[in-house]
C-alpha cells in the first residue's frame, strides 16, 4: 500500500462533508506538498472529526500557527 494509499484510507471519516473536503484536497494539493507538508497533513488527520471540520472550514485557528498554511491551502477548493 502506497503512503497517499494509507492517507487517502485516514481522509475516510464519519462526516460526509469532511470526506469531501479531505479527498478534493489529495486530488488537488497531496502529489505537491514536501515531506515536511505531508507530515503534518497527517498529524491533522489524527483530530477528532468536529475539531477537523471546523479546522478546514476556519471556524478556528489551530493551536499550532505552523499548520496555517497547510490549512489555508485545504480551504482553497
């Protein structure tokens, strides 16, 4: 299994919307984003689904600033 194999089984969650939006972001962003980048789109994946959903819809900031760029580009579908 490849690793965007094993990321894209994590995007699988129990909100519809938030699988939406999580799987439009590997189609668009994941082939682009360093190691670095993949590193922490996948420490977000370890959030609880309301938390990552108002995450990626901006309804809150993340507690690390360091995510923000990672989570702006999410928004931009």
């Amino acid at each position: 299994m490849s690793d965007l194999d094993r990321i894209r089984w994590r995007c699988r969650r129990g909100m519809l919307e938030l699988d939406l939006i999580l799987e439009r972001f590997l189609e668009r962003h994941f082939d682009r984003l360093d190691a670095e980048e993949r590193r922490m789109f996948s420490d977000l994946l370890e959030q609880p689904d309301p938390e990552l959903l108002e995450l990626a819809l901006g309804g809150r900031a993340p507690a690390d600033r360091c995510y923000q760029p990672l989570l702006d580009l999410l928004r931009t579908q």
